[in-house]
C-alpha cells in the first residue's frame, strides 16, 4: 500500500518544507499535480518548482501527473527535474502509445490516468505497456472536491484485468481520497493513493499517513482470500498439531 500525499494542497509559499515534512511524516511517495491551464482549467507549477522541491525529498519516489494537452514538450523537463515516474492521461488518444514510448526512452516509470467520464475500456490496449493506472475519483483541475462513487467499478475492473492477465502495474486512486474513501477504494483493489487535503491540511501529518495506510492496508481484498486462523500454539503443543489446518 503506498501512500501518496499530493503537493497540490500544501502551502505554496513553502514547497520545500512541505515537501520534508511529507517525507518526514512517512509518506512514500509525493505526487505533483502538473496543470496547464489547458487540459484542466487551472494552472499548478512547472518543472522548475519540481526541480527544486527534488532535493528536500530525496527519499520520496516523485509521481508526477501531467494534467496537460501537451505533454510531448514537457516529458523531458520533468524528467531532468527529478521525476520518478510520468501519468499521462488516455484522453490523448492516438498520442498516448507514442508517450509512453518517450516517458520509457527517460528512463522513467509510466503511468496512464482515466478521467472519470471515461470509460475505463479506453485503458485496455495499454495494460501491458504501464507501471500504473490511475483511476481518477474526481475532475482532475482542483484539490478538495468530493469523491465521485461510480468510479469504484472502475477499480475493481481494472483489478480483475491485471488477474486474468497476470500483469502487475500498481492501480492509483486521485481525488476526494480519505479515512472512509481509503477503504472503499482498497476493498475494489486500489495499492496506491494519492491525498491531498486529508494529510496536508492535517497538523499531524504523520498520523493521517500511518492511519491512512492502517485501513488501507486492512481492506486489502488479497488479506481477505488469505484468511487463516491465527493459532496459538500452547508451549508444550507439538508444531504439527498447530500447522493441520494448512494440509
Ligand atoms: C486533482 C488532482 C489531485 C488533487 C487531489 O486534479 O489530480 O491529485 O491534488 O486532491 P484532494 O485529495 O484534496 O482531492
Ligand atoms: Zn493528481
């Protein structure tokens, strides 16, 4: 279960703190909501902030979303500025196989979001040339929206591709994300989340990280087929006896 506070709700005057205290409160990964005024109707921040964000977290895996009509011109800027991983968005259509081939070429991960009024088939020729899919929960443009419900099927579809098809690329979920959503979106088979008004807005930021992750991590539906009875075995109990259950 990976944990991904999103930059976009942090304080702007103070990315680089925002930043370390991320990394400090235990997250695993930042997520950099990219937008070009375009693509969504809003503006965020460019490789230039990412770049110098990158040294403040050296430890965080950097998740970089482009919300971005272009993002042909601006793969190889972030790439330069420190990012781990690239999400471009399946609305791009016909210029989506090309993207993942030049975000490959950086050498970075690829990851491909579907925005909520898209069917989550568009994804399908794509599977197996991703690291990610990116389920998104709301319109992407702005943080703090409330999460959209129908797009849980979507999880859970893309859950039961990569079991039939055997393939292992991580399902993100990205808007309106927190304590009770968490745990709908882990039950459909979500592993990654991102959240940014649920942990930057938090003073104790290292508590809604560890408590996130707890539910999580407790609505795993892989924890679910795995269910075994925990047994205690008494101390004069011989091992075998403890172990039958598992033959
Ligand atoms: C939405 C962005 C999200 C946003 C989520 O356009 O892609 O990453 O930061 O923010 P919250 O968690 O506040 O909904
Ligand atoms: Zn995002």
């Amino acid at each position: 279960m990976i944990i991904a506070p999103s930059l976009l709700a942090s304080d702007f005057t103070r990315f680089g703190k925002e930043a370390e205290r991320a990394q400090r409160s235990g997250a695993d990964w930042l997520h950099l909501d990219i937008m070009d005024g375009h693509f969504v109707p809003n503006i965020s921040f460019g490789p230039d902030v990412v770049k110098a964000v990158r040294p403040h977290a050296k430890k965080l895996f950097f998740d970089v979303h482009l919300m971005c009509s272009k993002p042909e011109i601006l793969l190889e800027p972030f790439a330069e500025a420190g990012a781990d991983e690239m999400i471009i968005h399946v609305e791009l259509a016909e210029r989506v196989e090309p993207l993942i081939w030049q975000i490959r070429k950086l050498g970075k991960k690829v990851g491909l979001a579907v925005n909520p009024p898209t069917a989550i088939s568009k994804a399908l020729p794509f599977l197996e040339k991703i690291d990610l899919l990116l389920v998104m929960t709301v319109n992407p443009g702005y943080g703090g929206q409330p999460f959209i419900h129908e797009c849980l099927p979507k999880i859970q579809q893309a859950d039961a591709w990569r079991r039939e098809k055997k393939l292992s690329y991580r399902i993100e979920v990205d808007g309106g994300i927190n304590n009770d959503t968490v745990a709908e979106c882990a039950r459909e088979g979500a592993d990654t989340f991102v959240a940014g008004t649920a942990l930057f807005h938090k003073k104790n930021m290292a508590a809604a990280i560890k408590k996130m992750r707890k539910i999580a991590h407790d609505n795993d539906p892989a924890l679910a087929d795995l269910k075994v009875p925990t047994l205690k075995a008494p101390k004069d109990q011989h091992l075998g006896d403890t172990f039958e259950f598992l033959k």
